[in-house]
C-alpha cells in the first residue's frame, strides 16, 4: 500500500480520509478509508462511470461505528484504465477481493449503488468467507427491470462527451425536486476513457443476461438489504420486490428519491443502512 495521497478530509470531518494506491496485477486501485481501524469493515462499491467520491457524503454518516472503505474499480475514478485488461464483472469482482486482503481485510459488509451491487453479487460468489452480508442500492435485478433510457449516443471519435451530453446522461440518475448534479459526477464520466465506459457498460449487461441477481442470491444465504428510490428513472422500483426471493431479505421502498439516494438524500439512506449492519444484526457466515 502506498503512502496515504493527503491529509485534508474528504468530507468535512475531524479525521482525513487515507487516500491509497495499492498496486495489482492489471494496475493501481485507488482506495479511501475512514473510521476507526478497528471498527468493522464496510466496503462501499460506486455504480458504473462512477467512482468512490460518490459515496462522500453517506461516509460521515457511516464512519461512527465502521471502517468504511472505497475503491475505485479499475477504469473508474484514480485507478488504472488500462485498454489491455479485461473489465468483466467477475474480474472487477476479483480486483476488489484482492484489494481487501493487501488491506488485511477478512470480513466486510458490501454495498453497493446500481451496478456496484453487481459487483458485490460477484465478490459474494468468489469469496463467499470474505462477504459477511450484502446492501444494494438500487441495483436492478435483472435486464427485465430495466427502464428504456434516451440518452445520446456517443462514438469514439466524439470522446469526451459535451456538457450537455453529460448532463442529459446523469439526469435520469436523479428525481427529488430541486436536486442539482454535482460537478464531480459529470467528472467522473468524463475522466474514464471511452474503452473503459464502453466495457463497464457491457460487462454490467452481460453479467444480468446470464442470470438474474435474485437467483444468484438465493443460493449464497448472506444476509441482504436492497434499498431503491421509490422514483428510480433507471430501473423500475417495483422490480426491488423481485429480491424477496432471497430468505430473510429486507427491501425499503424511499418515497420522493431516485436512482440515487446515497446523493440525494444521505441521512436516510445511511439510516437504513445501519439499521440492517447494526451489531447482532449482521452475522459472519
């Protein structure tokens, strides 16, 4: 693990963040952690064309009782995006495991937004003793929930996207009234190269195609939280009870949010978060 980048807060707390680069096989994955070392460990994943400053404002909510870690997945954010490495879910999935054991990390809760909940899905699949239990955040749960999008089509040759192309892009990741789109978000998207968008996009679809998450999940017996905006315009919410297949899983329905309620409204999405992480709750398996 490298020297920490920074000591400034990343969120306007009394603790810096320790910002990382830790080197693996495909390239450098960038890493934040908050809280206390020896609080248990939260892993927090980003959505595709994302990164982890996404989850900045849920962490000063969450860092009381955890050691929250984020990590850019490869092609998003600081890491590497490489144009020779493969961006498949169970390679990203694979690229996180390896990051938490250079972290000595052997148990963590995943959760994660939109297709970082896939992510999770596959961690949970190939490291079943690392993976405690699972949150999603409007994660879909099959290509069937998929809400159809107009959003531009961009080439090669017209990468980066525009302002305005990025902004149409995002606004479907939104709908609480009066919510405005953080810079960085449209940063994030434009800091990926058009390879690295393309792939994750792909790769996200053809995870879902195989098999549809709830299946997946029913079979891992990890305990689950899926938390959708109730106003999702990316996926339809009304496909979070699909998840109920899964024994003992708790789906909450947040009126008035949308794709996005970790930005949109931090406090109750944190709120719903600790309630399913809170000790005695979550258990080892």
């Amino acid at each position: 693990m490298t020297a920490s980048d920074g000591g400034s807060p990343a969120h306007g707390g009394s603790e810096a963040t320790e910002s990382s680069h830790l080197p693996l096989a495909d390239g450098d994955i960038h890493v934040c952690l908050d809280g206390p070392r020896d609080a248990p460990a939260l892993l927090l994943i980003h959505g595709t064309a994302s990164s982890a400053r996404s989850w900045d404002p849920m962490v000063p909510l969450l860092t009381g009782c955890h050691r929250v870690i984020r990590i850019d997945l490869l092609g998003h954010g600081r890491s590497a995006k490489p144009a020779d490495r493969g961006y498949a879910i169970p390679e990203q999935a694979r690229r996180v495991g390896a990051a938490l054991d250079r972290l000595g990390v052997e148990h963590a809760v995943v959760a994660g937004h939109s297709s970082g909940g896939v992510v999770a899905t596959a961690l949970a699949e190939e490291r079943p003793d690392l993976v405690t239990a699972l949150a999603f955040v409007n994660t879909g749960p099959g290509l069937h929930a998929l809400i159809p999008s107009e959003s531009p089509t961009v080439d090669a040759s017209r990468w980066p996207p525009t302002d305005e192309q990025l902004r149409r892009f995002a606004s479907t990741g939104f709908s609480r009234a009066g919510y405005r789109i953080p810079v960085e978000l449209l940063d994030d998207v434009r800091e990926m190269t058009y390879h690295t968008f393309i792939e994750t996009m792909l790769a996200t679809r053809s995870y879902l195609e195989q098999r549809a998450l709830p299946d997946r999940l029913a079979v891992l017996g990890k305990p689950l939280l899926v938390i959708f905006g109730a106003d999702d315009r990316r996926w339809r919410s009304s496909s979070a009870a699909d998840y109920r297949v899964v024994p003992g899983a708790r789906v909450e329905l947040l009126p008035g949010l949308g794709h996005s309620p970790l930005l949109e409204d931090p406090p109750r999405t944190a709120t719903a978060l600790l309630a399913f992480t809170a000790p005695g709750t979550v258990r080892v398996r």
